[in-house]
C-alpha cells in the first residue's frame, strides 16, 4: 500500500482567532467552508471544526508516521534515493497544482508540512 501525502494550507490559527475576535472569528469560518472542500489524494482532509468557549477544533485525516523534516531529523545520514525524491516531489507538486487551480496558494511550505 503506498503511503497518502499531505498538505496543509495555512499556518497555526490558534494564536491568531479566538471567539472575542469576531472579524478573525468570521474569516477563519470563511477559511473552513473553503478547505472542508478540498478532495485531493495530496492534501488533508478536515473532517469537522468544532467551537468551543474560547478554543477552535480541527478534526482531520490521521496520518501514520512523521513528517518528512521528522524524518530527516531522526536519520541525519539517511539519504533518499533518486527514485524516492522524484516521487515525493511528484506528490506535493500535485498538491500545489490542486490549491492553485483553486485559486489557494499554500503560504507556508517546507518539509514539515509534507
């Protein structure tokens, strides 16, 4: 079984939206209606966003394993093949290219996020 990529498409909003901000209350909404849409092999699924008192919950795919940086970080002489380098980057171009045909461009990409 070959192993799903993700993605993900904006930075950490739990510094950013709490429920006395309503202006980043509301926009944060708008931002969940867009990204609960997305259907792509290569970026996370939101499943459901629940609000309570002052905290947000993003409720999303479950994805088994580190992250790529994670990876990396735990094996500092593994090397990728050739091989697997052009699959991983096949991956997260896809990705990309799925975002902007949405017309969502990623914001924050780097190794941590696939």
């Amino acid at each position: 079984s070959s192993r799903r990529r993700h993605t993900r498409y904006w930075r950490d909003w739990s510094s950013d939206v709490c429920s006395s901000d309503l202006k980043a209350l509301e926009f944060f909404r708008e931002e969940v209606a867009v990204i609960r849409q997305f259907d792509h092999p290569n970026v996370i699924q939101w499943k459901n966003v629940y609000e309570h008192d002052t905290n947000i919950y993003v409720i999303e795919d479950y994805l088994k394993g580190d992250n790529m940086f994670q990876r990396l970080e735990a094996e500092k002489h593994y090397r990728f093949t050739e091989l697997q380098c052009v699959k991983f980057v096949k991956q997260m171009m896809s990705a990309v290219q799925y975002l902007h045909s949405k017309q969502i461009v990623h914001q924050d990409l780097k190794l941590c996020k696939f």
